[in-house]
C-alpha cells in the first residue's frame, strides 16, 4: 500500500470545489425524493408496480437522452455554461410540477421529471470531470469521492421529506375500518378517491416546487463566481473521441459496469419500501429504513474516502462488490425482518461504487475526458432499465418459495457481480498499464 501526499484539493481551487461539490447535494436530493415516489404514484394514481416504475423510467431515461449533447455543449462552451443551464433545465422541470398537480395527469409528472432529468445530466456530465480536474491525477478518485460523499447528504435530505412530508401525509393510506383494519384506496367510493387524490397530489408537488427555487438561487450564486478554466484548451472532434473511448478496454468495460451500479443503487432503494410492506409494515416506516440505509452510506462514502488513500481502488471496488453480493443474497433468501437488515447493509458496501468506477474509467482516457464523462453519465440509463424488470417480478407475488419482493433482488445480486468482475479485471489490466 503506498501514502499519497498530495493535496486533494488545493487551496486555489477550494472554493469552486465547495460551490460545484453542494450541486452533488442537489442531484441526491432529487434522486432520493423521487425514489419513494413510485410507491406513492402506485396508490394515488391506481397503477401496478410496473406502470409505476415510469417514474424512474422517465427520471433515468432523461441522462441517458442529455448525457452527449450536455458533453458537446461542455465541449464547446465550458464546464460553467454547462452547468448553469443544467441548474436552468432541473429548475424547469422542478417547478413544471405545479401544473402537473392542478391536471392530475400521470404523464405530465412524468414529463416533468424527463426535463428536470435533462438538467441532471448537464450536472453530472460537467460537475464529475470539472471535479476530477481540479487538481492532480493522482488525487482524481479521491477528489471525486470526497466530493461524491456529499451527494448522500441531499439523498438524505430527499428520504426525509419524502418520509416525513409527503408519505406521512398521504390521505389514500389513512383510511381504516372499525377495527382498525386498514381499508385499501381502490375499494373507496369515487367522491373519496377524488378528494384523496387532489390533496395527495399537492403533498408530492410542494418539495418538488421549493426544490426549483433553491436550484434558481444556485444558478444566479454560480453565474457571479469566477470558475477555474482547467480543460478545454483544444477543441477535440467527438467522433475521433468517441473512437478512442470504445477502443478503450477499461473505458468501455467501466461503462458498462456502471451500468450495472445504478441499477443495483435505484433497485435497493426504490423497492425497500414495497420489501417492507411486504413484512407488513407501512410506507413510512419502510422508507425510515431506507434512510438508515443512506446513513450507512453516508459513513461509510467517507470511510471508503479515507482507505483509498491506502488501498488500490480497483481492489476495494472488487471488495465491496463481494460484500454487496453477500448483503443482497440475504435479502433475497432470508424471509422476515433479517432480510430487510439485509437489504439495508447493502448500501455499506455500495457507498465506494460510482465515483470510483467513474474515476478508474475515465483514468486512463486524457483529453477525451468530457465525452468519456458522458458515456458514463448516459449508463445511470441502468436506473431506467431495471428497476421496471424488478418490478415485473414483483407483480407476480410469489417466485417459487419465495415472495415475489425477495426473489426480485436476484437482479441487483447480479449487478454487483458484473461489478466485482471490473474490480478484478481493472486491477490487473492497469498494473500492466503501469
């Protein structure tokens, strides 16, 4: 193991570093509000578990569809242009939930989130190589993932109020019988329903609209800071980079790794509360879990900071991938609260994963970094994917001996092999590389 002594961010650099670094705050605020939103679509709107998913089809979808043309912008423009019409775009569609509401349309949230999704992809595409820049090669990973660990903290932020704001309050869910049995919104009168669905929806739309006005607060904060010009010195071709990247083994293989990284992360934290209403638990209660989960992840993104100052990153990847697979089995084969201890562990393990598969692909790819940046930031189109294949597993409710729930995070068990595997062969196809 061998100390790294520089510095991971330079003094001159410290306060855009701080300024793009809260934007990893915002995005994880998004994420993370809208996860649990699927379950509370599913009960408001009267949808399966599959139609609901749309949500996170739409909300994924929307980076893969921006990624290229946000890197092409970055390209052409700067990393702060880019970034200020990405705050420009999530503000949009933030705010685009205000009518959303008043129409009661499914497809109009929908829409709002590919939009607000678009401007996430300027962020990500422009914030992570903007972050990996800011200072030397050699301190990139770690940059990043101190960065990155501040994206948890708006996740956080996001599993709160949808906790306490809008799952609490959901009128569909607070209807119950003499006994106290609770009484399912479908099998209310029409009248009920309506008035339900006019309050519900206005509790979803609230965070979503104060969420627009910090994001335009940040946007006017950033337009008057002076940003570091540290890339875009040569305007390079994006065909003869694209070119490049593919021929690129641990580039290419990195894509696709984080491909399959997203989709394990959106799985584990989209249908933690379906895996715990499951056990008979409520929605809120399901999505308190889910927050443990991301405090695990907060600790242990810092954690995981500190050791890679130690160890290689490509082996720890390939540790916490093992340990991911192990978490995730649990969850599947262990029926009752065990499991969902399990499922919640998960995200110990998945803490290390994104910054530093995106730091080990883009590592080796030198002036081809922003388009590089765009092909990792269209695989969180991983996110859009599978979660609504785990969702038609789970509309089937049982799978053999196992309830349907369970049986369904085989899928992000899977992931984490695919990203074990890149640990294993990053390690090895660099060390020859050095």
């Amino acid at each position: 193991m061998s100390k790294i002594t520089e510095k991971v961010v330079e003094k001159k650099y410290l306060v855009p570093f701080i300024l793009i670094t809260s934007l990893f705050a915002l995005w994880g605020f998004a994420n993370d509000i809208t996860n649990p939103m699927v379950a509370a679509f599913k009960t408001v709107m009267e949808l399966t578990h599959t139609k609901a998913t749309l949500i996170q089809f739409a909300f994924y979808g929307g980076y893969a569809t921006m990624a290229i043309p946000a890197a092409l912008f970055a390209q052409k423009y700067s990393y702060k242009k880019g970034i200020l019409l990405g705050l420009g775009l999530y503000a949009t569609g933030a705010l685009l939930f205000y009518p959303a509401a008043q129409f009661q349309m499914f497809g109009f949230f929908v829409g709002s989130l590919y939009i607000l999704t678009f401007g996430l992809a300027f962020l990500e595409t422009t914030a992570n190589p903007f972050i990996l820049s800011l200072g030397s090669k050699e301190t990139s990973t770690r940059r990043l993932n101190l960065a990155q660990s501040f994206n948890p903290m708006g996740s956080f932020l996001g599993m709160m109020v949808a906790a306490k704001f809008v799952l609490a309050n959901l009128s569909a869910d607070q209807h119950f019988d003499a006994q106290g049995n609770k009484i399912e919104f479908s099998t209310l009168d029409e009248v009920s329903k309506a008035a339900d669905r006019l309050h519900d929806l206005a509790i979803i739309r609230d965070p979503y609209v104060a969420l627009g006005i910090v994001v335009l607060i940040m946007l006017m904060i950033i337009a008057v800071v002076k940003m570091p010009d540290t890339a875009h010195q040569e305007q390079i071709h994006p065909l003869q980079s694209m070119k490049r990247l593919i021929k690129n083994k641990v580039y290419r293989a990195g894509v696709l790794t984080q491909i399959a990284y997203v989709a394990a992360q959106i799985m584990c934290w989209t249908f933690i509360i379906q895996y715990a209403e499951n056990l008979g638990l409520t929605k809120e209660s399901g999505q308190y879990h889910n927050m443990w989960a991301m405090g695990l992840f907060i600790v242990s993104r810092f954690a995981s900071t500190l050791i890679l100052k130690y160890v290689n990153a490509s082996k720890l990847l390939m540790w916490f991938a093992i340990g991911g697979i192990t978490t995730t089995a649990g969850a599947v084969f262990i029926v009752g609260m065990p499991g969902l201890y399990c499922l919640v562990a998960t995200s110990v393990f998945m803490s290390l994963m994104f910054p530093t598969i995106y730091g080990i692909a883009l590592g080796n790819v030198g002036k081809d970094t922003t388009m590089g940046s765009a092909g990792l930031v269209m695989a969180i189109v991983g996110g859009a994917i599978m979660p609504m294949l785990q969702a038609m597993i789970i509309d089937f409710e049982t799978v053999a001996w196992l309830p349907a729930v369970n049986a369904s995070f085989i899928l992000p068990m899977l992931c984490f092999v695919v990203i074990a595997l890149y640990g294993n062969y990053s390690y090895r196809k660099l060390m020859v590389l050095k």
